[in-house]
C-alpha cells in the first residue's frame, strides 16, 4: 500500500505510467521489462521507507539492483552489519548451478565495476 500511496503523491512523475499485477510480475520476466517503470518507483520507496523507519542504518546500506541474463538481483551491502544480502528468485536446481557459484563470479564483477565509480568520482 506505500508503494501504491507514493506513486499516486507523485502523479506528476508516474501519471503516464499504469501497470496491473500481472504488468510487474510480467516486469520481471526474461525480456519483458517496463522501461524501468515499477523498478525505478520501487527503488525510491526504499530509500524513503529506510530514511522515516531506519533512520540509525539510513546511508549505511548501498542498495544495487544488478540485471544479469535479463534476471533482476537485489544486492544490499550492509556497512553496519558487514555482510551481504541477496535477494534473487532463480531456481537454482531448475538452472544447475548453485547461489554461491553464480553470485560469487557476479559479485567480484559488481564490486569492482563499483570500487571503480568510486574512484572516479572521489
């Protein structure tokens, strides 16, 4: 209901935007994304909803969405925690390969492509 209540408060921005249920589990699948639509909406409710509900973790997580083979994965990099969180919905027996092989090789990728926009912008 937050997603639905922002993206409504922002019609400005969203108003040329409309998707059913079945548009953004559609959004998901393989080739079939929403120009960015529910993701970019989803992003920014995340970081609103972390700044009024975790305001002692706000600025201590960087937040990726990491498109790989036309899959989304959400990598959360908790500075406080020092861990990694990976959110992915593959089936991973139906796909042969195991979470810590795939992500593992996907992750020196995304961290280093990161260490490097960092550099370049400090």
């Amino acid at each position: 209901m937050a997603l639905r209540s922002m993206v409504l408060a922002d019609q400005e921005r969203y108003r040329r935007c409309m998707a059913t249920g079945g548009d953004i589990v559609g959004s998901f699948a393989d080739g079939c994304m929403m120009k960015g639509i529910f993701i970019d909406a989803f992003a920014t409710f995340l970081v609103k909803e972390e700044m009024r509900d975790r305001p002692q973790s706000y600025g201590k997580r960087i937040i990726l969405l990491v498109l790989n083979n036309n899959h989304w994965s959400l990598y959360i990099i908790n500075f406080m925690h020092k861990h990694v969180d990976i959110l992915d919905s593959n089936d991973y027996n139906m796909i042969r390969t195991e979470v810590a092989k795939h992500h593992g090789e996907l992750f020196r990728t995304v961290t280093k492509r990161l260490s490097d926009g960092f550099q370049c912008a400090f």
